[in-house]
C-alpha cells in the first residue's frame, strides 16, 4: 500500500490512499514551522480492522523524522496512538 504526499494548499498536507480514483485513507496535517499539527484521519469502511491507520501514523512519523519535524496529536486517533506507544515519542512535540 503506497501513500502519496499531498500538498493541499502552503501549510495543509496529507498522505492519502487512492484506489480507483477513490480515497480511501488519509492522514492530514497543517504545518506550523517545524511542527505537523495533525487534524484528521480517515480510513474507509473497506479498509477498517486492517491497520491502515497505524501505516498512515507510521508514514507521517517517518515522514517527520526524515525532515526533523515534530509532531502535534490533535485527532482523536493520532492523540490516542501517541497515549498508547512510545514508538512516537521521538516526534511528539
């Protein structure tokens, strides 16, 4: 599963998952200096119970760390994830 890196205006991105000209998965953020305030997740019903939450988070934080950005959890999903893994804390802001 490839997420593509969306530039949605100059501080709103995302990774999103596209099958067939459909979204399917997102993880969305605006971009505050050097800090990912992350704002939405969405994962289709098809997709559900699959991880693709967690691969979404997982490419964000890679994403973050790849660009020495710290992250912010602002959906319930990302704030949820960072509560219940240290795997994160090397980009929590």
């Amino acid at each position: 599963m490839e997420f593509k890196l969306s530039e949605r205006s100059p501080n709103h991105f995302a990774f999103e998952y596209e099958k067939d000209g459909e979204k399917l998965a997102e993880i969305e953020w605006t971009q505050h200096d050097r800090v990912m305030d992350m704002t939405h997740t969405y994962v289709s019903d098809a997709l559900r119970g699959q991880g693709v939450a967690k691969k979404l988070l997982d490419r964000a934080a890679d994403y973050a760390r790849e660009n020495q950005y710290k992250m912010n959890g602002i959906c319930s999903y990302v704030v949820s994830a960072f509560e219940k893994s240290d795997a994160y804390d090397d980009v929590k802001a």
